[in-house]
C-alpha cells in the first residue's frame, strides 16, 4: 500500500512538471514569448556595449594623457641648443626662408 502511494505521488509530480514544462514551451514559442527573449538579448548587448565604449574612453583619456605628459612643452623649459627654429606651417601655407 506504501508503494503504491508512492508511486502515486511521484507519478503526479513527473506529471505536474512536465505540464509546467510544456506551458513554458508553449510560451516561449509565442510571438510575445519571442519578443521578450529578444529585448532580452538587446538590453544585454546593448549594456555590453556600452561597458565596451567607456572601456575604450578610458583608454583613449589614458593614452592621450600619456602623450601629453611626454610630448607637450613644459612651462619654464628652454628648447635644448641647436634644436631647429623654424615652425610648424599654419593656416597661411609654409613658412618663407630667406
């Protein structure tokens, strides 16, 4: 009589599992099921991305940083002897030399 109940019980269990099993089948398979699995997957790339450019940001900031600290003019610095005078061409075109 105890195994019997047993199996019973079990056999409702399997039951019930498998119908919340299939309800879930059944609306994952729905347009609105779909849908949300798909806004799902945006949002997750969408906030990989995003994590992605402030990433690439900071990196940009970093290497400019470091460029500017080694290449740009330090206030109260002379050029070192012999370095080359003429300048850079601006908006005028090149510079004459006489």
């Amino acid at each position: 009589m105890i195994g019997r109940l047993f199996y019973l019980a079990a056999g409702a269990a399997l039951g019930g599992y498998a119908v919340h099993r299939v309800h879930r089948a059944r609306r994952a398979l729905t347009p609105g099921g779909i849908a949300e699995r798909v806004e799902g997957q945006v949002s997750e790339y969408r906030g990989a991305l995003r994590e992605l450019n402030e990433d690439l940001a900071e990196a940009v900031r970093e290497q400019e940083e470091e460029l500017l600290r080694r290449y740009a003019p330090k206030k109260g610095r002379r050029a070192p002897t012999g370095a080359d005078d003429r300048e850079l061409p601006g908006p005028g075109g090149p510079p004459t030399v006489a």
